[in-house]
C-alpha cells in the first residue's frame, strides 16, 4: 500500500516538473539548443577519413549530451530555490527518495530528448545514422541517461545554492560521470563496429554505475534535503 | 588543553620518531638492499615511492568517504575532521602520484603524459579531490558544509574500483602486476608499509590541528572576539 502511495506521489511530482517545463520551456529549449549548436560545431572541422568518421562521431555524440545535458541537471534544484519552491518541496508528505527518483525521471526524460534531437542533427549534418541497430543503442542510450541523470540529480542537489554553482556543478559532475561517457562512447563504437560481444561488456558496466548510483543517491538524497 | 599538552606532545614524538626510522630504514632498502634492474637502471626505484604514494591515495579517497559515512551517521563533527585530513592527504598524495608515475613514464614510455586509463583514472580522481576542496571552501555553514561534504565524499568512492581496474577494463598499457625479485617485491612492501605509517600520523596530526582550530574559533566566539 505504501509503495503505491510513494509510486502515486512520484508521479505526481515527476508531472509537475514537466508541466512546468511544457507551461514555460526554459531549460528544455536552453538544451536543445546547447546541443544543436554542438552538432553544428563539431561538423565544421570534420574532415576524417570515411572508416574514422563513425567512431569520432560516437564520442561526440555523447560529449555533446553531456556538456548539453548539463544544463537540464544545473536547473532541476536551482529552479525551485529561486521560485521559493524548496521549502514547498520539504513539506511535501512523501521521502526524500521519492523526491529524488522524480528529479531522476524528470532529468532522464530531458536527457532522452536531447538524446533525440542529436540523433538526429548528427545524421542530417554528417551523412552518417549512429542508429545502425536502434535496439543495441536505445538499450545504450536507455543505461547512460540513467546513470547520467543519477550522478547528475545527486550533484545538482549538492551545489543548489552555492555561489559559485554552474561551475562546482560541472567540476564535481564530470569526474563522477566520466565512466558513464567512456562506456557510452565504448558501447556506441562497439555498435559501429559490429562487435557485439564489447558492446554487451560495456553495457553491463552502464548498467552497473546507474545501479549503484541510483541505491546511493537514494540512500543519500535524504542527508541533502536536511535544509 | 594545557594538561593534555604534556602527553600528547609525547605521544607525538613517539610516533613520529618510529616513522621516521621506519622511511629512513625504507631508504636504505630503496637505493641499497633493491637490486639495479636490468633494463630501467636506477630509474626504476622511483616505482617504490609511486606505487606507496599511489595506495595512500586510494586509502585517502576510501578513508574521506568511510568518515564522511561516519559523520551522516553520528553527526560529531570529529568525522568530519578526519574525513577532511584523510582527502587532504589523499590530494597531495595523488598530486605526488601523477609526478612520480610521469617521471618514471618519460624513461619507460619516453612520454611524460599519456591518456592510458590508469593515468586518466588517477587525473580524475585528483579532480574528485579538487571539487571536493572547493565544495567545502564554498560553504560557510560548519553543519552544511559538512554534511555536503560527506556526500560528496561518499560518491568520490566510486572513483577508487575505476582506478585499480582501468587497466583491466580499457585494456591500458600500465603495468598491473610485473614479475620481480622477490628482494624488489620486498622493498615494494616495506615502503607501501612505510608511507601508510606517515599517511596515519599526518592523518591524526592534521586532525589534531583541525580540532585545536574549532575549539580556538569557540572560544573566540564566546569572547565575541571577531576575526
């Protein structure tokens, strides 16, 4: 009973985060933005030999979420400290890990559009479909932006506040998630490749960080919301 | 404070003068019992001072997030100092690993840097340090700085399976267990044993100090003493 309660009231938080971005787009449209800028950017120079292009496109593919998705993540605390939202957040009747795994969610389906629209902009600008086997790279896309948007939430929450916030955000956020990118950039190059058996591996260590991520920033999240 | 002065003072000195024979019977053992190898010449020694500073900052990194585990759990802010002595020690330690390992990487590999994953890992975990110094520095509140600290410091432990795995993992070219003399094999344990030991001292020490200072800022509070 009390699992469908929590599961009832992440709902309900995870569509309020979205109607609010639906009602009035500022991060979304901040990101997507970020991002097709990045697409264009990295395609200017981009004179590689046909059989490197796939693989170099892979680790710009996922730098550019990242360094994109970052926006999404610095906006889901600070947005509601700066709206007053915090203290309305705090009185909610519901844990602290509830409020977590809807930030999560919330971040998660950012990511998974920025995911989108780069996919796209990657194979309008350079000729060359990341998708070559959509089912092996959605489960890659699925297990980064998890891990991604764990990590991120978690260090969101640590520097909302802070004077300095944007830029501890993204020191103290890109040494955590360096291995999700490293095995993102691995498991899309295996994909590229035809190598199924390094693509497997480097899924499992995706699913395994978002894993341990996701039960510590559960665990955690209720020492950061003590404010 | 000042009847304590007498036997802590001793106890100091005791200890401190059983790790200093300790690193100086280490010297001997590095530059006289260790063989000459055959390949690297005297340069190779510099392995016996990596490898040690290597593992204290590993040690480092797991003791700042034992104790910052320790702090959620008791809230005394004597966790909080020794998580923070322990990632300071860990930060010059890593500081020293990269230094010593590029040393020995200009003869071996005839480079001073390279992106091999254990190097990339340690420079990451250098960075972890990095942002959890700066997290701390950014908050004035002693209770919220250091209830985020120890979040953070509890995240900065998944850094340490990347480090003594990248190799593994990305398939590097950094040495993970090289065949030796068992006299090499010796010495290699006597200074990881050596610089554990004044890893402790300074450890507690730095502590000691943390401790002297928040009891010196107390008292200055109470006099309404502003500094």
């Amino acid at each position: 009973m009390e699992l469908i309660q929590a599961a009832r009231a992440w709902w309900w938080l995870v569509h309020k985060d979205l109607l609010r971005e639906m009602r009035a787009p500022r991060t979304w449209a901040a990101m997507l933005l970020v991002a097709l800028a990045l697409a264009m950017v990295i395609q200017l120079p981009l004179e590689l030999p046909a059989a490197e292009k796939p693989a170099f496109l892979g680790a710009m593919f996922w730098l550019s979420a990242f360094f994109a998705g970052t926006l999404s993540l610095d906006r889901s605390f600070a947005g509601e400290q700066e709206d007053g939202c915090w203290q309305g957040l705090l009185l909610y009747p519901v844990s602290p890990a509830t409020v977590y795994l809807s930030k999560v969610a919330g971040n998660f389906v950012a990511l998974c559009a920025l995911n989108g629209v780069l996919l796209l902009a990657f194979a309008l600008l350079s000729g060359i479909s990341l998708l070559a086997q959509p089912g092996l790279f959605l489960a890659t896309a699925v297990m980064a932006n998890l891990g991604f948007a764990a990590v991120g939430t978690l260090a969101s929450a640590l520097t909302a506040g802070l004077a300095q916030r944007s830029g501890v955000l993204v020191l103290i956020l890109l040494p955590l998630v360096l291995p999700v990118i490293l095995a993102a950039v691995g498991a899309t190059q295996s994909i590229l490749e035809h190598e199924i058996g390094a693509w497997w591996r480097w899924l499992q260590l995706l699913a395994c960080f978002a894993a341990v991520f996701l039960t510590l920033g559960t665990l955690l999240f209720e020492f950061i919301m003590e404010d | 404070m000042n009847r304590c002065a007498p036997a802590t003072f001793g106890w100091n000195s005791a200890a401190s003068a059983g790790v200093a024979l300790l690193l100086a019977a280490c010297g001997w053992l590095i530059f006289v019992f260790a063989p000459r190898e055959i390949t690297m010449g005297d340069v190779q020694r510099i392995v016996y001072l990596h490898v040690a500073v290597a593992w204290c900052a590993l040690a480092g990194c797991v003791a700042m997030g034992l104790a910052g585990a320790a702090y959620l759990v008791r809230r005394t802010p004597g966790w909080d100092q020794w998580s923070q002595s322990a990632g300071e020690l860990g930060w010059l330690c890593s500081t020293l690993t990269l230094a010593t390992g590029s040393l020995w990487a200009h003869d071996a590999w005839s480079t001073w840097w390279t992106w091999e994953p254990r190097l990339t890992a340690t420079l990451v975990l250098w960075i972890v340090f990095a942002g959890y110094f700066l997290v701390r520095g950014s908050i004035e509140e002693p209770r919220r700085r250091a209830r985020t600290s120890a979040v953070l410091a509890i995240l900065a432990l998944a850094d340490v399976p990347l480090v003594v795995m990248a190799t593994r993992w990305f398939r590097g070219i950094h040495p993970i267990t090289p065949d030796m003399d068992w006299r090499m094999r010796l010495v290699l344990l006597a200074s990881v044993a050596g610089f554990s030991a004044l890893f402790v001292l300074l450890a507690a020490m730095r502590k000691r100090q943390l401790d002297q200072a928040e009891q010196v800022a107390a008292l200055e509070r109470r006099a309404g003493i502003v500094t």
